[in-house]
C-alpha cells in the first residue's frame, strides 16, 4: 500500500521483534472490516447483536484484570526527569526501550499484525496529524476504523513523508504485571503491551491525540486539550463556538450534547456537538483561535447513559456501535448497563460472562467502566463543521469543576493570564461514587493531569505564550463553571444538564458585550442569570453566585500546596496571578 521507506523500514524492524504468522495492511474498505468482523465473531473475540434492533453492532469482553487506563502503568519517557516533570511516571528512553523490547521479542508469534494507518482529524487538514498503529487485535483495528479515519487515503497524504506516530501495540498475555503504555514524546512513538482495553490500546486516543500531540503543541505553537467543542446557534441562526474542559464526573459527554431546555428550544435555541473530548487548536490567519475534534467517534461510558441523561449519546450508539464490558440481554441479544433503565433483564449475561437473573443479581451487571464506541456522524446534533479542516473559531473556554461550597455557578476571568491560572487551578471534590473519602479535593488543571506529555509547568508556559500570539481583539474570554453548589442540607441548587445552557448564553453573551457583570476577588460575576421557568428563588441565585472569602483563603493555602511541587520551573504569570488573589481576598 505504500513505498514509504521510513514507514517499510519502521515496519520491518517491528516486525523482526514481534515475529507475528503474517501481516495484514489496513486499507480501509468495508469489504475488508466485514471480513474482520466476521473472524472476530468466528474466534468468539465478538459478539454480533441483534442486527434488527441494533444494526451493524458488535460486543466485546476484556478480561477482568483489563477495564480501564492504568495510571500507574502509563509513562512519559523524555531524555531528563524534569523534561517529563513531577505529574509523570518517567524512565529513562533507553532503559524502558531495551525493558520493552524483551516483553515485545515474539510476542505476535501465532498471530497476524495489522497495520492501521489513521489521521487524527479529517484527512488533509492543516490542523492534522497521521499515525500508524501495529496491533495484534482486530478488536483494535475495528474500535480505530470508528475513533479515526483510517486506510488508504492516510497513506496517500502521507505520501513519502517520514512525519508519522509510530505506535506499537501487543496484547501479548495481557498481564497486569507487565502492562505498560509508554510515550516517548522525542521520538513520536507510543508502546502499549499487555493491554488490550480501548483506553490503553487505541492509541489514537489519549496516547496520541493529548501526550504525544500536547509535546508535538508546545514545540509547533498549537494546543492539545482535553476539550469539548460545542457550537451554540441562537434564534437568528448565528453559532458561536465553545471549548470546555472538566475532570471526570462532572457532565463532560453531557454538555457536549446537551439538550436545550423547553423554553430557549422552543425561543430557536439549538446546540451542535463538534467534539465530546479532545480538541485541537490553533491560531488561524486571522488571529483567532480555530479548534477540531481530532476523532471520528465517541468511546463513552456507557452505565448512566440514557434517553433522560443524554438523548444524543444513546441515539449515537444504535447503529454500527462497538458495545464493551456491559450485560447482554440473552432474550434479544441487546445490551444493558446500569442507568439505561430500571428494567434490568432477567435472562441477561453480566460483563464478566456470567448467566444471571439480573432482577435479583447483587453486583454490578455492566462494568462501571463499560463502554461504546459510536461513530460520530451517528449523533443527532452533531455539527455541521464536523469535517470542516480549517476548524471551528472559539469565543469562549470554559474550565469546571466539582465543588460543594468554594466555586459559584460561574465567573469569568479578568484577562488571558488570568483565566490560565483558574484553569491551573481546576480542582474537583470527590464523590462517594469515586472513593471512600468524600470531599477530598484533586487538583486537575485544564483537566489535563493524567494526559500532558511533557512537564506541566512548562504546559502552563506554553498557555500563556499562546495567549501573546492570539490577536488580543480577538482571543476567547475565559470562564469557570460549578454545576455542584450546595445548599447547607448537601442538596444541589442548580438543576444542571439542559439548563446549563442558560450559563452558556450568560458567557457567550460576555464575550459579545451584551451581559453586565460584577467584580469579585476570583473575576466577573453575574448579575443575573435567566431563570425564566425554573423553580430557583433570587435567594438562591444569589447563593449560587456568591463567593465566600474564607473558603477562598484555605482554597489558595490548597493551590499554593499543588503549585509547590513545580518549584522555579512554575511560570512567573501563575505565581502572579496567585499573589494578586490573595491580594484581593484580604482588601
């Protein structure tokens, strides 16, 4: 499919090491991912659904000890310590290359390698990057022909260039011992061994579109960012754009394709979905900022997801969806997870394979974890720039956060750098859900922490140098959100998902002028926010826009603590803006 020497030679020596029976190019056609599937269904590696109720969708099981990204097992492999920084686990790149390479030596022996050629963003973009990935999983092969776009018209774009993410993946015997998924960030290339859940092995996703791509941002002048895009058209058909980053269980995948309440819907309100997780941007030849979704598909969870919690989501994954680690329901051969309904089939089949009644089963019958790989076109709001290559231009960032009592419902930043230090400063509280401690706080800034590819102090340089490279007149305005206030009784006074279009419209509104704001110690509030049909007294509003100076002061005591760990390396523009909220906070 090629004649691409460093793509042949690199092939060749992966090959030499992994000595797989055969190796099978990816051309991207039907016929050859029907062919896949088929043998996957053969070898019991799939399952096919009921094709009526669920066209083109397919299962998949992992094995027990393989259900999630493995944290600890995840390194940054930089030629210093400091160059990876205090966040990553590090390992000199000669040490882990020669550690690797006895656990890859024959480890595709009996087994074909696939050779997968994908570009992160549409197919010639300015904006995108190709990767080749080795697998020994057709599971892989087929979660990448949703996440990316793959086959021959990467190669042809590619062409004779040496410029290309070399990424290696063996399953191997998927032992939880010596599982590893390295990035060497120099080097363009990713290693992923004993793993074959999607998080660890499609390694378009997190490896490539965040660790690899924030190193390749900060050297070329772009950003990778764990970032929704949604585009928000009002009544007289203008869209403007917005990019937001959360920690998990905050409503990420929720707000991406949020529902607009029943009032602003019926007002001509709409909202498109261009990404649920992972932006690309960059400075366009106007001086704005223009961002892409890298991907092709959403790898969501799946328990929680339903018609009430994300319409869109759901409706996404009912055709050509690759469903991981739920129940199957043995009487239609459908799928369940916990949330969908509250009708739990009896005759069901847990994740781990198990028969069980799943009216009187007691543990979980979808891995918390589980997952679906939809394609993105499936999604009823996806936008209309999906495919656009010179990306979507972006009014506003958003970070967010979980927290009872420190952040109200939403602020804006005073300017750039300012709104650069709230987004260091992310931070959420933990729920029961997550732990056994309750309200401990985890500080993730730019909800980047397991996924910068390189020192993060030097990340947040890299922010700020961007935002003297944007046209002033022209950068997006920065903003933080908390949908998680609570009143003193621990309840929640915001009602959250559809509604939470009403603080979008408040900060698109900022960004246009039109909106008065207050000065506050931590940036602008509202005056108000439109409650027009919801159940909120002015009391309440008031509450949920209030900001409590000593809580802010242990706030800052709690970032001082994180920004510690960074030493002289921190930029100056964060320890400044530090300074000037305290400042603030004790006039």
């Amino acid at each position: 499919m090629t004649n691409n020497k460093a793509v042949l030679n690199w092939l060749d020596e992966m090959a030499q090491m992994t000595t797989p029976d055969k190796i099978v190019w990816i051309d991207g056609s039907e016929e050859q991912l029907e062919a896949l599937r088929a043998e996957a269904v053969a070898s019991g590696e799939m399952i096919k659904l009921n094709q009526e109720k669920l066209p083109g969708c397919y299962y998949h099981r992992t094995a027990e000890n393989d259900v999630a990204r493995v944290e600890d097992r995840t390194f940054i492999c930089t030629p210093t310590k400091e160059e990876a920084g205090p966040i990553n686990n590090w390992m000199d790149p000669a040490e882990m290359y020669a550690k690797l390479r006895k656990l890859y030596t024959g480890s595709m022996k009996g087994r074909t390698m696939y050779v997968i050629p994908y570009s992160m963003g549409p197919v010639g973009s300015p904006f995108s990057k190709i990767g080749i990935e080795l697998t020994d999983s057709i599971y892989v092969v087929l979660n990448m022909a949703i996440m990316t776009r793959i086959g021959k018209p990467v190669m042809d774009q590619l062409g004779d260039d040496a410029d290309f993410v070399k990424c290696l993946h063996a399953k191997k015997d998927v032992d939880p011992e010596e599982r590893y998924i390295v990035q060497f960030p120099q080097d363009s290339t990713i290693w992923s061994i004993n793993s074959a859940y999607g998080g660890n092995v499609l390694l378009g996703k997190k490896c490539f579109a965040l660790r690899i791509a924030s190193y390749l941002g900060m050297k070329e002048g772009w950003m990778a960012e764990h970032m929704l895009i949604l585009g928000l058209e009002n009544p007289k058909g203008e869209v403007k754009y917005i990019c937001a980053a959360f920690p998990s269980a905050c409503g990420k995948t929720n707000l991406a394709m949020l529902i607009p309440p029943e009032y602003l819907k019926k007002k001509g309100y709409k909202v498109w979905t261009v990404g649920d997780d992972i932006a690309w941007l960059r400075i366009g030849p106007d001086g704005r900022l223009y961002a892409i979704n890298p991907e092709a598909g959403f790898f969501g969870v799946a328990p929680g997801t339903s018609e009430k919690t994300n319409f869109n989501a759901l409706a996404a994954t009912k055709k050509n969806t690759i469903f991981t680690n739920v129940a199957i329901n043995n009487d239609d051969n459908t799928v369940w997870w916990e949330g969908l309904d509250k009708n739990p089939p009896e005759n069901c089949t847990e994740w781990t394979g198990k028969h069980v009644n799943g009216k009187t089963y007691e543990g979980k019958l979808a891995h918390p974890n589980s997952r679906f790989t939809a394609p993105a076109v499936n999604c009823p709001c996806i936008s209309p720039e999906f495919e656009n290559p010179q990306g979507v231009p972006i009014s506003a960032i958003v970070f967010g956060g979980r927290r009872a009592k420190t952040a109200p419902l939403v602020y804006q930043a005073y300017d750039w750098q300012h709104g650069v230090f709230v987004g260091a400063t992310m931070a959420s509280e933990t729920t029961a859900a997550a732990t056994g401690a309750v309200g401990v706080v985890r500080r993730d800034p730019m909800a980047m922490k397991p996924f910068v590819g390189y020192n993060m102090a030097d990340y947040f340089g890299h922010w700020l140098e961007m935002g003297n490279k944007i046209d002033p007149a022209k950068a997006p305005k920065i903003f933080h959100v908390n949908w998680f206030r609570q009143d003193d009784e621990g309840n929640f006074m915001w009602p959250g998902f559809g509604d939470n279009m009403r603080v979008l419209l408040w900060i698109l509104d900022r960004c246009e002028g039109k909106a008065d704001a207050v000065e506050s110690a931590i940036g602008y509030l509202p005056e108000s926010i439109d409650t027009t049909d919801l159940d909120i007294n002015e009391a309440t509003l008031k509450e949920l826009l209030s900001v409590d100076k000593d809580v802010w002061k242990e706030e800052i005591k709690g970032q001082k603590e994180y920004f510690a760990q960074f030493g002289d390396r921190l930029p100056k523009g964060i320890k400044d803006e530090l300074d000037k909220l305290e400042a603030r906070l004790n006039k």
